[in-house]
C-alpha cells in the first residue's frame, strides 16, 4: 500500500512538472523550458521503474487516471506550442539566410560603378 502512495507522489510530482514546462512555452521562456525537460525525462523514467516494481490497487489507479490524462494532455500541448516554435525559427533562419546572400552579393558590388553593358 505504501508503495501505491509513492506512485500517487511520483505522478503528482510528474504533473506539477509538467504544469510548469507547459507554463514556460505559453510564456515564450525556451531556455528554461530546457532546463526543465531533463527534469521531466528523469522523473518519466523513475516513473516507470517504480510502477514496474510495483502491482497498483485498483482504487489508486482510479486516482492516478486523471493525473495521467492531465499530464499526456500538457504534452500534447506542449508539443503543438514547440511545433510553433519551430515554424518561427525556421522562418527566421530563412530569412538571415536570404539578407546574408543580400549582403553578400551588394557588398561585392559596393563602391563599384556598374554600366548596362557590364550586368
């Protein structure tokens, strides 16, 4: 019974995690959304060590159901807002790549004068 109460624990622990990550992304705070997922990834697998260690009594798993639809719930969107997130620096890398080729093409061609018959 006790090690059901560890279970509880572990998912609540999980949940408040996973609360916290979702929180940062809504806020735009990737840096700190990274430290956290380390975090996360570890408390995933104690999670499962300790469940499979472990028979859980049906009436903790009737407990332990709502956290876990709460904490797949944060990951799907946490998911979407990292998808988000990627689209942005995907369009921001695109375009850095095309104001260097700018600049690199113009600046060749700074303090020339350039005739038609030269283009």
């Amino acid at each position: 019974m006790e090690a059901n109460f560890g279970l509880l624990h572990h998912y609540q622990q999980l949940l408040v995690t996973s609360r916290t990550m979702l929180s940062l992304a809504r806020e735009g705070r990737w840096d700190e959304l990274i430290e956290h997922e380390l975090g996360y990834v570890t408390s995933v697998e104690k999670l499962t060590q300790f469940q499979d260690s472990s028979e859980t009594a049906p009436q903790m798993q009737a407990q332990l159901r709502p956290l876990l639809k709460q904490i797949l719930d944060n990951e799907i969107l946490l998911k979407e807002l990292l998808s988000q997130r990627m689209d942005e620096l995907r369009t921001l890398v695109g375009q850095t790549s095309r104001q260097h080729n700018l600049h690199s093409t113009y600046g060749r061609l700074s303090g020339n004068i350039l005739f038609p018959n030269e283009i």
